[in-house]
C-alpha cells in the first residue's frame, strides 16, 4: 500500500511537503511530479516487484498517461497477458504498469476491469487532464478539495490541510451524523470544503472543471433458492480463490486472528492454498487480549486454540486502560473521528505485527455480507413475530413486558440488551413500538444518540444549525422507501454502501498504515459480494452459509459459538482513570461545550462505569470529538500534538 498526493498547479515543495505527512504510508520510496498544469507525489510501501522499477509516478512508453496508485490489482496478470496482445510494452512486474496501460487502452472504463482495491489518480498530458478513481467497495480512502477552479486529493485528509488554500472550517450539518452513527456517512467529512470520493466511483477534473460518476452500484439480486448445496459448494471455491490470490506478496505476510469465525475461516482457507501449492512456509498470526478484564467469551483462548490447530506462528499482546493514552495518535491518524474504541487495539496490534509482517489478511466484511451483525438477527425477528401483531395491540402489549421482564430472558431473544441498561430497555420499547417504520426501527437499533436523545441534550444554538438535517427522513429516502423489499436486504445495501467503508474500512486502512502495515480483506472480494447479494435472506442470518462453508475446516466449537463482538472493555476502563481524562478532555473542549447542555455532559461524566454500553458509548463519542477538535481545529495540523497530557 501506498500514500497519494496531488493537485492543480505547478509546486514540486509544496507537493513533497503534503507527501511527507503521510510517509507512514510508504516509507520504502518516494517520487515526485510537476509541470504546469499539475503536480503528483507518491510514498511507496514495497509490496510486489521491490526494486526500483516499482518506483512511482509511472508512466506509459510515451510518458504522455502517468499514474501515482495506492493498493493492489489482484488479477493485474490477466490483465497483463490481455494488453500485451494489445501491443502494450511492460517495463516491470508491478500492477501499478497494469494501470497506466489500462486507462491507456480503455479510457475511464479502465475501472470496470479491475478487481481489487484502489484508490489512484492519473494525469493524462494530453487532455491536460487528472483522472481519480476508488475501488468498487471503498477499501482504499481517496479525499479531494474542489473550490470551483483548483483541485486537491491526497489518502489523506492531513496531507490536504497542508495545501495553504485549504481552511480548516468545521462542517456542522454532519456533526448530527456523527452523534447517530459514530462516523461520517457517503461523501462529506468533517471538513465542510473536504469530500471523499465515494466507492464504486471516478472524478475527472478538466478545465477547472469536476465531474463524478458512479462506475459501480451494489444491488441485491432475487436469482431464487438454488439449494443450500449449491451455495455451500460454491462458496468454498470463491474463498480459496479469494484468500488464494490475496496471498501475493514478495514480502513477509500473517492474519489477525480474533478467535472469531471469520479470522479463523481466512486462516483455514490460507492454510488450505499453501498446501495445495506445496509451500511449507509457517503463517504467522496475530492476536491481542485486554490484560486487565476478565474474558468471559473466551476470545483469546479461542484465538489460541485456532492457531495451535492450523500450526501457526502466534504472537499475542495485552493491553489495559493506559493505552487510551495513545488516543491522540489514533486520531491523528484517522482524520476524523470514528467513535470506536477498537481503533485502539487495531493500532496497537498493527505496531506489534509490523515486526515480523508487512502484509495481512483480515477477517473483516462477514459481518456485513453473511449477516453477522445482531441488528440482522433482531431485525428478522421483528418481521416474523411482533410486525404482524396489530399496531394499537402491540403498542400496548410489549411496552410494559419489556419494561419488566428480566434482564437473563431478553438475553435470550434480543441478544445482549443486558449491557445496554435502562437506556437500552427503552431503546427495545421503541424498536418494538415503531415496528411499522422501517427507518424508525433500524435507527432505534444502531443510533449512539437517538434523535429523541438529541432533541433534550443538544444546545439551542447547535439545534438550529442542525435543523434542516432529518436523520431519519434522510436515511428513510434512501434506504427504506420500498416496503415491498425485504427489510434485511435494505440493511444488507444501506450497511455494506455506508458502514462498511465509511467506518469498518476505514478504521482497518487508517490503523494499519499508521504502522506501514498493508491489510487485505478476502471476504469482500467483489465476487463474494455480489455471489452473497444472489443468495436468499434466510442463509446470511447469523452467518448461517458461513458456517456451512466452513464446516470440517474451521474448529466446531468456533462455528458453534455464540457471537461475540469484539469487546473492549471500555465500561471497566472508565472506573480505571479513563472517566478522569474524558472529564479533562470534554470540560475544556470548545466543540462539546457549544454543542452539549452542561447538564448532559456532566450526568454523563459523573456516571459510575458499570455495564451501561449506550453510556459509555455517548461519552466515548464526545471524547473522541473532543479531541480529533483540540487536534485539528484548535491546533497545527503540521505539527500534531500526539502526546495525551500536553494536548489536554
């Protein structure tokens, strides 16, 4: 993987200084372009072809179509054989060559026959014009800044900051999206002058001119019941070839092992394609634990156990409430905030990976196309059972039940609602109440701070900027407008279009490359996608083909385990000194005290850190916000302040 950068105009400095920012990114080489009209910097993190002929801008035999490219082509061999009948010339063995050739033969639709993940921008002299491009499902960032006149786009918000043309102004409409989702969905950011370029779609800048067009959409397709058999048989093929192929390296490469079932799948299925290609070489694989909480679900002993049965070379590493002393960073890198506290193990197990590896592979995305997540579980059951109940009799009915019933049974139908607390209990009511909206019920299931919530904490003044901003009617026209669509494939579309790359994707790139570590994600190469968006509903309900797939590969007692989400135990660390930061933190934050009622802010802080997750997961997203505002805003991006107690 690798860090781009560039812009509209002639200036090798200030292109070289944006290149800088995001070295992390690609400490292995550096190369540089200008004339004129344009200027292009990459940062390069060897990964296929070492040598200096891998090195980047690249260019055509001409010179005339040149490219700075960050991620990997996976079927660039193909590709290859195809353009060289087509009288193409290679110079070196890299897929980035594939590119230049490609946009070179086929023009913008260079895009349509590429399965990988990209984010890349080419300079066409002739037209005097810049092409940039995003992979189908976003793995890979790409941001720009278009004032009507000049462009910007880097891998990297931070790099584009350092453009003196770029203010550093605070886009209020999405902080709404923000306090709902945890993360910043489709094209805006927190910047109001800075988008990114959204998955499945190229940019053309020409003439001062921008045009956007989206190449590629994901749709669900009713292809009807082929058997389970079928799909079993099928997926098995698709995974080998998908962890198979994302095997290429000529570097050191492991897997982060979670325990779960889609880590454990990716290692099976990588073990599986070494032996069938005769290689003996140990995959290593890497886990992290929290040394401080007792681990009731038994997370790492199952990591263990899967690397003890695929024979691996396992490293761990343990971590406790200190390492939120390490937020800064974490959010330094992430651009903007993302209200997640797993940012920081996945940053801390990248640092300690990159000793041995510089590749892995990931078992994100099966939450997302195999129906993982509990939302698809408790959204299943609220069409079978509770929405053909009479409206005014389950408005009166399940309420008062809900409200009483004790806590071990709800467990039982609802998933953990345990931690969740009283808030939580009525976040149930209202999921139940509202069965009849889509939008209200799926919102009610993942909002951070309901738009109820919002309403009684958020300041008069933030109220009214936010006013216009209708979540829900948002979300609803977008996503939910067809009732005679399944509710679960609209999740399944609105998730893997939003969710995935705006939030788990983005979290995975940021993460990994602050520690110049690539990470790949077998489970969502575009034909698994699209061979999950075929299947019918009832096998992608708890991971149910998955596990079927997977069955005499992966251990039975990781398939047969309930599911568990990667669980920080936050609740815990806010009674170990992480409450005494935040308060820090919050209390002085410009941002949160315009924003949040005093009132709120402070029943929040002075909260004991029991169980309560809807609790801890507000102050965590105030906290967040608080900081990614005392980095970026009330700071110099050039010169971040990544050391906790100088920066509160």
């Amino acid at each position: 993987m690798c860090g781009i950068c560039g812009f509209s105009g002639d200036d090798k400095a200030l292109v070289m200084k944006m290149a800088d920012a995001i070295v992390h990114r690609g400490p292995d080489q550096e190369g540089f372009y200008s004339d004129k009209y344009f200027s292009l910097a990459h940062k390069r993190l060897s990964i296929i072809d070492l040598s200096s002929r891998g090195k980047q801008p690249m260019h055509n035999e001409d010179g005339s179509i040149i490219v700075v490219y960050n991620g990997e082509i996976y079927n660039h061999a193909k590709l290859r054989e195809e353009l060289e009948k087509k009288g193409h010339r290679f110079m070196s063995e890299t897929d980035t060559e594939v590119i230049v050739h490609a946009y070179e033969q086929y023009g913008s639709s260079c895009v349509n026959h590429f399965r990988g993940i990209f984010a890349f921008a080419i300079y066409d002299r002739n037209k005097k014009q810049l092409f940039l491009a995003r992979d189908h499902i976003g793995v890979k960032p790409l941001y720009y800044h278009y004032d009507g006149k000049d462009i910007i786009f880097a891998s990297e918000i931070k790099s584009i900051l350092l453009h003196p043309s770029v203010r550093r102004n605070i886009c209020k409409r999405v902080v709404n999206d923000y306090l709902s989702f945890r993360y910043i969905p489709g094209e805006d950011t927190l910047f109001d002058n800075i988008k990114k370029l959204c998955p499945g779609s190229y940019l053309t800048f020409h003439r001062g001119k921008i045009e956007i067009k989206k190449y590629y959409t994901l749709a669900v397709q009713d292809k009807g019941d082929l058997g389970e058999a079928h799909y079993v048989k099928k997926l098995r093929k698709m995974l080998l070839d998908s962890v198979d192929e994302q095997m290429m390296s000529d570097v050191p490469l492991g897997v982060y092992l979670s325990g779960g079932l889609d880590s454990t799948a990716v290692l099976a299925f990588m073990k599986k394609a070494r032996s069938l290609s005769d290689q003996e070489e140990q995959i290593k694989t890497f886990s992290i634990g929290f040394g401080d909480y007792e681990d009731h679900s038994g997370e790492m002993n199952h990591a263990r156990n899967a690397a003890e049965h695929f024979g691996t070379d396992h490293h761990e590493i343990f971590i406790g409430p200190e390492s939120v002393k390490t937020i800064p960073k974490v959010i330094w890198h992430l651009d903007e905030p993302i209200s997640d506290a797993t940012t920081i193990p996945t940053m801390l197990l990248s640092e300690f990976a990159r000793k041995w590896v510089v590749v892995n592979q990931s078992g994100e995305g099966g939450d997302e196309i195999f129906g993982g997540y509990v939302q698809y579980g408790m959204i299943n059951k609220l069409e079978r059972y509770v929405r053909p109940i009479p409206a005014m009799l389950r408005r009166g009915l399940f309420p008062p039940i809900i409200r009483t019933i004790p806590i071990a049974m709800l467990d039982k139908v609802f998933n953990y609602p345990s931690s969740l607390g009283v808030e939580g209990r009525e976040r149930l009511v209202e999921f139940v109440r509202d069965a009849e909206s889509r939008t209200k019920s799926y919102l009610n299931l993942i909002s951070v701070f309901s738009e109820a919530e919002k309403k009684c904490v958020l300041t008069e003044r933030w109220k009214q900027s936010i006013a216009k901003d209708d979540i829900s009617k948002k979300v609803g026209n977008r996503w939910f407008t067809d009732n005679r669509t399944c509710f679960l494939d609209q999740v399944f579309l609105r998730e893997n279009n939003t969710w995935l790359p705006d939030y788990i994707l983005t979290r995975l790139d940021k993460m990994t490359m602050a520690h110049s570590i690539e990470s790949r994600v077998p489970l969502l190469d575009i034909r698994l996608i699209e061979f999950s968006a075929t299947m019918p509903r009832h096998y992608k309900i708890d991971k149910l083909i998955l596990k079927k797939a997977a069955a005499g590969m992966v251990p039975k007692e990781i398939i047969q385990r309930k599911k568990h989400p990667f669980y920080i135990p936050i609740d815990s660390w806010f009674g170990k000194g992480i409450r005494d930061i935040a308060k820090q933190a919050i209390g002085s934050s410009k941002i949160v005290d315009t924003l949040f009622r005093k009132s709120y802010t402070k029943k929040l802080l002075n909260r004991r850190g029991s169980s309560n997750l809807v609790h801890s997961r507000q102050l965590w997203s105030l906290l967040t916000l608080s900081i990614w505002h005392k980095l970026y805003i009330e700071n110099d991006v050039k010169k971040p302040i990544l050391d906790l107690d100088r920066l509160l």
